[in-house]
C-alpha cells in the first residue's frame, strides 16, 4: 500500500497540475508495491503510467493558449526547433542557459526533493546580441511552444485594465507550460520612483513583481531588456538568473560569418581580417552583413563572396548604427 507521504504528494502534485511529478511518484508506489510482493498490482500501476505518459499533452499547446492568442493578441505563438548549436554567445552565457535546460529537463527529480528548476530568466544587453534569439533557442531544447508576450497590448492607458490582462498571461503561464517572452521589459519594469512614473505605471509593476513572486508553475519566463539601469531594483531577486549580453568577440564574429558564408568563399578567405573589419558590430548586425554580401553575389552572378564585398556590407551596416548611436 502505498505510504502516507506518498498519497499526500500524489494529491499534491494533482492539486498543482504537475502531471510530471505526478507520473513520478505514481512510479515509486509501483516499485514500493513490487518489493512487497504484490507484482500484479505493480505491473498494472506501470502500465497506467505508460498509457499516460503517451496521452500526455503536457509540453503540447492546448486551445487556452489559442483562444488568448485571438481573443486578446496578448501573445503571439510559434514553435522553435533551433538548438545550442545555433547559438553563438559565450562560453559563459551559453553554460548559464544550458543549465537551466538541464533543470527543467529534471523537473520531477528536483521537485521530489522539495527543490525547483530554474526559469526565471533576464537578459540584459545591447540590441542584436542575441536575447530574442535566446528565446527561441530554450523554446526548441525544451520542446516548448514559444509565447511571446505583446506588451503593446498589455500596457493600456484605462486604471487597472493592465494588470487584468497581466493576470490572463500569468494564468495562461500556469496553464500552458511553454517558455513565456517579455521583450523590451523596461516598458513594464522600470524604476518606481521615476521622473515619468505615473500612478498607473507603478500599479503595472507591483501587480507584475507580485505575480511572478507567487508563480510556481512548470513554465519558463524570459524577460528580455535593452536598458537594465532602468529596471527597478526589486525586480532582480525575483529572477532565478540575470544573464549579461555583450557584442560579440573576434572569435564569435568568425563563428557567425563561417556559419553563414563557408560555402561561399573561397578555401583561404581571411576570417581574422573580417572579423576586425566587423568589430563593434551586434551579432545580429554581423549576420545582416552576411545576408546582404550573399544577396550581391546573387543578383550579379559572382562566382563567389571576395572580401571587397562584405567590407562594403560592413560600411554600409556601420553608416545605419552611426545614425542610433549619436
């Protein structure tokens, strides 16, 4: 028979809608049953347990997350098959966020232990470093759906609609296990105390602090920001990591460029003297140079990508971020 703290823990888990933990603890009371003899029952414990698994749609979406989709245009929807591989960061970065995978991919083993995953995420960096593609990337090795949070939707000008519309993301968040996006935090996080607060602001983010405080669901959230010295100082303990996103180093710009370009130059091509061509470009600057020296290459009919033409991408690319950076 199965023992007191096990049954509390099976109504526990069905309480919190963790049909990991559940599935888990279901499997000790089976194993608890076969070391007392009772091989049938443990066999029959199994089976269930197999059926659910394979009926699960745990890290499915479901219609809740679709009908806030189009009832609301809270979030937008999509299904990243990226991997690690596809990330150029870091080494340090890149451990982080590996790290947090292998946690969520232990959920039910931390939880058994009365410990929780990792999955309160924020990125902090210039833009085109790589923080929404991070999203992505943590979406497709968990196999999540991705849901990206729209914060012109949320944020309105009518007293305490948004913290309404925040509550429906949160409790889409419980329900929907998936990795949950806010981009451009700052919009929704800034300091309490700032010179523009105004009243409205101020309840947006203790409704925002208060709920993920109280979040204990089997999603991720990934906040992503531009400008952290905005950020009010309470928001930081609230994260399970704060994630720094710097330009890319030499030897990341070769990586990108090699990613992009290998099949398109020829065997000697001077990667060192491209990257120091590239230096202060974004990650995502470095692959729009990429892109645009290929698409030369293939409106004029060149045999291959030469270093005249990414040096021109790359001038060309620094001339449009002088007009940002004045």
């Amino acid at each position: 028979m199965a023992s007191s703290t096990q049954i509390k823990a099976l109504m526990q888990s069905h309480i919190d809608k963790d049909n990991d933990r559940f599935l888990s603890i279901a499997l000790q009371v089976a194993a608890h049953e076969a070391r007392n003899g009772h091989g049938k029952l443990a066999q029959e414990l199994k089976l269930l347990v197999d059926k659910a698994k394979k009926t699960s749609a745990d890290n499915l979406p479901v219609s809740i997350a679709r009908s806030i989709k189009d009832s609301t245009g809270l979030l937008t929807t999509s299904y990243p098959k990226l991997r690690f591989n596809d990330l150029i960061v870091s080494s340090n970065v890149k451990d982080r966020l590996e790290r947090l995978v292998k946690e969520q991919r232990h959920l039910s083993t931390l939880k058994n232990h009365g410990l929780s995953p990792r999955k309160k995420l924020l990125l902090a960096g210039k833009p085109g470093t790589g923080k929404t593609f991070t999203a992505s990337i943590l979406a497709g090795e968990l196999n999540f759906p991705l849901f990206e949070v729209r914060l012109d939707a949320v944020i309105t000008k009518y007293l305490g609609e948004s913290a309404v519309k925040l509550r429906q993301i949160f409790d889409a968040i419980r329900d929907v296990r998936g990795v949950y996006f806010f981009d451009e935090f700052d919009a929704l996080g800034s300091h309490r105390g700032s010179s523009n607060d105004v009243g409205e602001a101020r309840r947006i983010l203790n409704s925002f602090l208060q709920m993920i405080e109280q979040d204990d669901s089997n999603s991720v959230i990934v906040c992503a920001t531009n400008h952290i010295e905005a950020l009010d100082h309470a928001l930081f303990r609230r994260f399970d990591d704060v994630i720094r996103y710097e330009l890319p180093s030499e030897s990341e710009i070769i990586a990108l460029f090699k990613s992009r370009l290998c099949s398109y130059v020829s065997k000697n091509f001077p990667w060192k003297k491209l990257a120091l061509l590239s230096d202060g470009l974004s990650n995502a600057e470095v692959t729009l140079v990429a892109n645009d020296a290929t698409k030369e290459m293939l409106i004029h009919d060149h045999q291959s990508i030469t270093i005249s033409m990414l040096q021109q991408a790359i001038e060309d690319r620094k001339s449009i971020s002088q007009h940002f950076t004045i």
